[in-house]
C-alpha cells in the first residue's frame, strides 16, 4: 500500500511538470500550452490528496495501527467531559480513568455521540462502563448513556503519567521517499518532453 503512494506521488511529479510546461506556452497559438496548464493544475490536488492518503494508510497498517482486536468491558471513571458540535447529538471529548479488571488503571481519551438530554449524565466523577481494546488501550468505545447503577461504583483517579495515546506513525523517512518520487516524475516528465 506504502508504495502504491509512492507511484502515485510519481504521478505528481509528472502533472507538476505538465503545468510548468503548459504555464511556459501558455503563449503558444497552437493552445497546447492551455491544456496541458489547465489539466495540470486540476489533476495536481486531486493526485496528490489520493497519494496521501494512500501512503498514510499503507504506514498505518505496517505499523499495526488498523487492526481490530475484540473489545473488553470495563469501568472508567469520567475526569472531564467537553461536548461539541450542534444539535441534538453532540460530540463530547472524555477524559477518563480506565480500571480493566485484573489490570492497572490508566487515562486515556474517548469520544461518545450523545444527545443533549443526556449530556448531565456525563458529569465529572461519574463512573460508566466502557469497552476497550486490551491490545490497543488507547481504542475506547463509550457509550451514549451512563447507567444509574455506574453512579454508585466509585473508582480513583489514576495519575497523569498512566495516559496512553495512539503512537504516532513516524513519517520522517517516508517524506524524503515522497519527495524523491516527486522529483523522479519531474525528471521523467522532462526526459520525455523536454523543456
């Protein structure tokens, strides 16, 4: 997949160079030069969006970001909670403790849709039952309603130290390949139809 990316980004090179063509004989009489600019610059964006996201989809799964495991319950204690958006459904931001049983506590953000007549129910403190990806903790599915019963379990905080966060895929190294594939369809382009 990473290197579908690649080819793709070799695609860019060439329809940056058909721009820098067609921008250099836009004066042309023939109109060449019009349609090689005009295709150029609309294909560019598009190409290049699809290369993107294909390389960053590919670096992902190498990774092992993309796979699912199956979820585990468990109790989570709600530290902070900010809902945003509009409507009656909102998109609220959760700070939680995670307290799997058999496992030690930790933090780690969540997201749940929630309708605004809810929204009261996800009070600081509170205590929900959530599901979880033992394999990749930070992978947290609340629910849209906390259950009254939720509200009697107390749980303590776990330190801010104890937060777990997707790790952050490293692109250093793939953006001199991406650059070195934009820079290979450039010199193509300019091979095959010179300047």
């Amino acid at each position: 997949m990473f290197w579908v990316g690649l080819l793709l980004f070799v695609v860019v090179g060439g329809e940056l160079g058909a721009v820098v063509r067609g921008a250099g004989s836009l004066g042309n009489d023939d109109g060449s030069g019009v349609v090689q600019f005009v295709i150029g610059v609309n294909a560019v964006p598009w190409t290049a969006l699809l290369a993107a996201a294909v390389t960053y989809g590919g670096r992902r799964r190498q990774f092992g970001l993309d796979r699912k495991s199956p979820l585990s319950p468990a109790l989570a204690r709600i530290e902070d909670a900010e809902a945003t958006g509009e409507g009656p459904d909102h998109r609220l931001k959760l700070d939680l403790t995670v307290a799997p049983e058999g496992r030690p506590a930790y933090r780690a953000h969540a997201t749940a849709k929630v309708n605004v007549m809810h929204l009261r129910e996800f009070e600081a403190g509170r205590t929900l039952g959530v599901s979880y990806d033992p394999e990749r903790p930070w992978r947290i599915q609340a629910p849209s309603r906390c259950a009254d019963s939720g509200a009697l379990i107390p749980l303590d905080t776990a330190p801010e130290s104890s937060r777990v966060t997707e790790p952050k895929v490293p692109l250093r190294g793939p953006l001199l390949g991406v650059l070195a594939a934009i820079l290979l369809g450039l010199a193509a382009y300019y091979v095959k139809y010179g300047f």
